[in-house]
C-alpha cells in the first residue's frame, strides 16, 4: 500500500509549480511540451508528435493509458487597430466575464505586457451598467502605436493570461493555468509513487488542444491503443454560488467519474480500491458525456476502455483558479493504486 504523509504535498506543490510557470494555449504548446518532456523522461522514453502531444511509454504486457492535456485558454489576435490596440478572438472557453482589465503577455516576436481595456463605471451608460462586453468589443493596450505594434504582433499570436502562483491558507494554490496542469502535475506524481515498482506497461499522454476540441486525445490515444485508460482532469469545486450537493467541495479527494461514456467497472473499481486504501474520493456522476478527454480516448480507434479521475477546482477558466494540492495527491495515489492492481492481475 503506498502510504503518504498528509500534511506533506512538496512533491505536488513543485511539481505544479513547474508546470503552471510555462504557457502554452491550444495549438502553441511548445514551451509545455518542452517543459513537460523533460519532466515525463526521468521515468521514460517520451517524444513530441506531429500534433503536439508529448508521449511516453514504459513496461510490456497489459496497457494502461494516462492522458492529462497540455493546452490552456487564453485568447488571440485578430487585428491591430489604427490606434494601436489589438483586438482579439477567445482560444478555448475564456470567461469573458473577468476579462476587463486583465493583465496579459502577448506571445508575438517577442513576449510583450498588455492590458485587457476597460470603461470606467462613471463612462457606461445605464443600459449597459453591470454587463460583460462581447470578445468583438474588448482591446488590448500595450502601450504602443500602430506602427510599433505591427513589428512585433501579428493576427495569430496567442495571448495568455498573467498571474502569479499564489500560496495560500493551508494546502490551496491559486494561478493561472491549473486547468489542466494539475492533472499533468497528478500523473508525474503517479510515476513518482511507482517508481522502484514492477508494473504492466503504463502509457503517458499529455494531449494538446483539449481546450479547442480534443485533436491531441484522438490522435494520442489511436496511436497509444491501450488497452484501458484513466483521463484526468479538473471539475468544479463547490463555492458560494455552486452547489454543494452538486459538486465537491476543495480537499474532499479526487472526483471519481460515471458517465455513459466512462467504463462502469473502471469507475467501480476505482471507487472500491479508494475506500481499501483509505484514499479520500467522491463520486461525480454525469448524465452524458464527460467533457474531457475521456470521450475521445474511449471511441479511439478500436475502442479504449476508459474511466476518468478530476481533481476539483474553483473559477475555472480564469487566471484565479484553486486547487487544493491534497486533492491532486489523492488521485495520483490513486491512479498508481490501480496500476499496481491490475498490474498484479495481468501479470
């Protein structure tokens, strides 16, 4: 039984650390993917593909497949306008509703600062007093001209979202990007917790585009064809305007999913080996499909039968989003839990 002290999330705290100090929105997740490589080869083989996805593979035998995606939301130029500003599209679902006055990096010839505009409260009129502006209406300011923009920005840089890692009370991390690094961050962890131990052959899939459509799931998980696979990715965590009844609340454990798109006996056996080890799990329970990754490893090209872990988060799809590092520890442990047992079974 893999055992961890409780109090203690270094390991996870560093390893999501690392990963949300990189950019990378849907399409152009170089710098991830370089970063994620050279995390992914201390425990394996792993490589680039043609879509962007960083694959890994190790063991014989019986395979199971872990995919978590690379990719972020973030935005993107669509033009430059005589005053200088840039006018911008959304990549992926950015909350429009936050974005007034961020602060962002525009990711041109070189990285530049900008600033989401704003109209003060004292300029709106009454009809549009507490509304959120549509992308067509939104600019970004850098402080430069036409002129000087144009040399360094073109339509089709992408646009991220600053914000600092923030420690804070207890085990929560708030940053940009959590969504879905924290399920890259719990899959290394897994490989950390395996490490010395024999198991069947565990295949990597850090996707790209998830946040655009899923590309990097479908074509990683064809190429992968495993023979069963865990996704894992974030849900909603409960928060004054979310329901507890519906949605788990912070530090409550990984969030075990069924759905008609997720295999039943996967999920069960996840559920039965989270109370055997005393891993903290909820049940998260979905009508239809997941959402995730998980929909489109499942149909990949003979089938791959599939389950999905998520590790609960507050304000998704902003540049505020919380984790609790228990949780991300909690399904890393158990992932490697179910490896182990299925390892043993197979062997």
């Amino acid at each position: 039984m893999l055992r961890v002290n409780e109090m203690e999330y270094g390991a996870v705290k560093k390893l999501l650390s690392e990963l949300c100090g990189v950019k990378g929105t849907s399409g152009l997740e170089n710098d991830v993917a370089e970063k994620v490589t050279g995390l992914l080869s201390e425990y394996m083989p792993c490589k680039t593909d043609a879509l962007g996805n960083v694959t890994g593979s190790k063991g014989e035998g019986h395979s199971i497949l872990l995919d978590a995606h690379l990719d972020q939301i973030g935005l993107v130029v669509t033009g430059i306008t005589d005053d200088g500003f840039l006018k911008i599209a959304k990549v992926g679902g950015a909350d429009i509703r936050v974005l007034t006055a961020a602060r962002v990096t525009i990711h041109g010839r070189e990285k530049i600062p900008g600033v989401v505009t704003s109209v003060p409260p004292h300029l709106k009129s009454a009809k549009d007093d507490g509304k959120a502006p549509s992308f067509d209406e939104i600019t970004i300011d850098t402080g430069m001209t036409a002129e000087q923009a144009k040399k360094i920005v073109s339509p089709g840089d992408r646009i991220t979202f600053d914000g600092p890692f923030d420690t804070l009370i207890g085990n929560r991390i708030a940053s940009p990007s959590i969504d879905d690094r924290a399920g890259v961050a719990a899959i290394l962890r897994c490989l950390q917790l395996l490490e010395g131990k024999k198991t069947c052959r565990i295949d990597v899939l850090f996707s790209a585009q998830e946040e655009t459509g899923g590309s990097g799931a479908k074509t990683g998980a064809f190429n992968s064809q495993a023979d069963e696979a865990i996704a894992c990715d974030v849900s909603f965590a409960s928060a004054p305007d979310v329901s507890k009844e519906k949605y788990a609340s912070l530090g409550e454990g990984t969030l075990i999913g069924y759905a008609p798109s997720l295999d039943y006996e996967m999920s069960r056996r996840l559920s039965r080996l989270a109370k055997e080890k005393d891993i903290p799990a909820v049940p998260e329970v979905m009508g239809g499909k997941t959402g995730t990754d998980g929909d489109d490893i499942q149909v990949a090209g003979r089938g791959i039968p599939s389950a999905l872990l998520s590790i609960p988060i507050r304000n998704m799809h902003t540049a505020v989003e919380v984790v609790d590092l228990a949780d991300i520890e909690s399904t890393a442990r158990l992932m490697a839990e179910y490896i182990l047992e299925r390892s043993s079974e197979n062997a």
